[in-house]
C-alpha cells in the first residue's frame, strides 16, 4: 500500500472512458466544441486491464466511470465486463443523461446500481445556453426510467451567477420529491477558467451563499459524510431527504483526497491542480509481474503529486481526466 506524510493512499479510481462528450457545457470549454475521442484512446480490455493492476497496486475500493461522456463511448459493454468481476465494492457512472433511457439496460445488466447526473437547470432555454448540446427533457425522462428501476441517483449542479443562480431552489425541489441528492459543485478553477481569472469571478457562487438560499426555504442540518468525501453533506429533515456541497474553494478537502484518475489516453493524474501526469499506456500490454513494480513507482509519483491543503487550479480540460 502507497500512503503519503498526510496518511493519504489511493482508494477511488476515476476512469475516464472517452475525451469525447455530446455537450459543450460553457464552463468545461470556451469555445462551443464539443469534445471528441482522441485517436490513441486505450481498448475496453487495456483499460480494464489497467483498474485490474490499479486495484493490486494501489489498493483502489471503488470505480466510477467518467468522460467526457461515457455513455457515448462504444467501448462502453466491454469495459463494463471486463471490470464488474474485479472485486470492487462499488461502480457507479457519471453522465450527463442524454443517453441514459437509451443505454439504461446495459448499466442494468452490468450491475450499476449508483449514477451521478450533470444536470444545471430545469429551464430548457437555460439548458441549451449551458449545454449548447443535447435536449432537457430527454434527460428528464432518462432520470425518471433509471429512478424506476431502482438505480440510487445524485444530480450534480454547478452553480454559475450569470447563468442558473435562480435554479438552485427548483433543483432542490425536484430533487427532494424524487429521492434524488443534488451535489452543488463550486466552479472549479479548470482549463479555460485557471488562464481567466475574470471569467472565473464572474461566475463563481461559494457554499455560504448557497447555504444562505436554501436556509431561505429550509431548515438543515450538517450530516456525516466518509472521512475521505469531497462534499459536506446536509439534511433537511422536514423532506427526509439530503444535499451536498463539493466545496472546493470555500471548504478545500485536499487533506483527504484519496482519488486517482485514469485518462482514456493511458495517464494517471494524482491531482486536478497538478500539471503532472504518468503515462501508464505502455505497461498494460506487459505481464503483472513486470508491470506492478513499475506501476507502484509511478503511484508514488501520482500520490507526491497531491497538493498538502487546498486546490489551486489546472490547465486541463476538466471532461478530458474525469471530472
């Protein structure tokens, strides 16, 4: 096991499945493109491979998987495979849910039982404007069939001011009648936004004044939450239901971060707010036993890489590494 001088180890993996993503959202990128797939993408099976020797490395408990857009991956089935008899105590998705109705029997099949869902408004107007892709009411209808099916679901919001303030209570709302955790994740200091601190002031709404809208509506309380979680959950008893808050400018939680991710290129990224990354490519077509040692050296590496208090901004495209 790989352990810092915080007592931090790696114990969430984040696998991004595909740079390629069906939506354009205004705060991943600048200038209205959608993302595509890179044409050194890893294969299902090498990257399934890669959580194998990751597990075995590092010590990695949980998966989730991430893009870009996963579900438009077609890489998506075999993956799923080649990972849901490694052993891990929980795999879950995240998406943006414009395919979810249509992929939903596939997650089912696989064993996904959690998904997130990027979800920032419940105008439809709005929607396009942040999107600039796909259509509202399609993944409304893909989160009420996975709803129907079982499937437990947190929707993650990014509050931006000049965008979607004022749906911060609506989602909430719509979140607490469905059984659904809505996340509110601070803007993040990523891409385009690390370069434009203007654009990134501009837009950035922290915890207390969030707190301070819901407070206008509800009563909460602070709820427990894993040691090593990156939002400060709440309760709001009088709906039984529950919120969060990734705060990561307002409440930094690098203390106790214990996520790696892997890109669909073969890199490992210890940290958002490090520029260093660890090409893992070339050792997965290599037998365990020659490719672990490498592997936990470039772990240390990845681990040193954690900043020691709090998030400081990245270069890359958030969507690219996972989210």
């Amino acid at each position: 096991m790989i352990v810092d001088r915080q007592g931090r180890r790696f114990r969430n993996l984040r696998v991004s499945l595909t740079a390629a993503c069906n939506y354009a959202c205004t705060y991943c990128v600048p200038d209205g493109k959608r993302l595509v797939a890179a044409q050194d993408e890893l294969s299902a099976e090498a990257m399934a491979r890669g959580v194998a020797y990751l597990i075995e490395a590092a010590g990695i408990e949980r998966l989730r998987i991430t893009g870009g857009e996963p579900l438009v991956s077609p890489k998506l089935d075999a993956f799923l495979h080649g990972v849901r008899g490694l052993g891990l105590s929980d795999i879950s998705l995240t998406t943006n849910g414009q395919l979810l109705a249509r992929k939903l029997p596939i997650l089912l099949e696989a064993g996904i039982r959690r998904l997130n869902v990027s979800l920032d408004t419940l105008d439809a107007e709005h929607f396009r404007q942040i999107a600039r892709g796909g259509d509202l009411q399609t993944v409304l209808d893909g989160l009420e069939q996975a709803h129907a099916a079982g499937l437990k679901i947190k929707i993650n919001m990014v509050p931006l001011r000049r965008a979607n303030l004022a749906q911060v209570l609506p989602l909430l709302d719509y979140c607490l009648e469905r059984g659904f955790e809505l996340r509110f994740i601070e803007l993040m200091r990523m891409g385009h936004l690390a370069r434009d601190a203007h654009a990134f002031h501009q837009d950035f709404v922290g915890m207390p004044e969030l707190l301070e809208m819901i407070a206008s509506r509800y009563t909460y309380i602070q709820a427990s939450a894993p040691l090593d979680a990156t939002a400060l959950r709440f309760e709001i008893p009088s709906r039984q239901g529950y919120f969060g808050i990734i705060a990561n400018e307002s409440v930094p939680f690098c203390r106790t971060c214990s996520r790696l991710r892997l890109s669909s290129t073969g890199w490992l990224h210890g940290c958002l707010s490090s520029s260093h990354r660890h090409y893992i490519g070339d050792l997965l077509d290599k037998p365990r036993h020659q490719a672990l040692p490498a592997l936990q050296r470039l772990l240390v590496q990845a681990l040193a890489d954690k900043q020691e208090v709090a998030f400081s901004g990245g270069a890359t495209v958030m969507k690219i590494i996972g989210g």
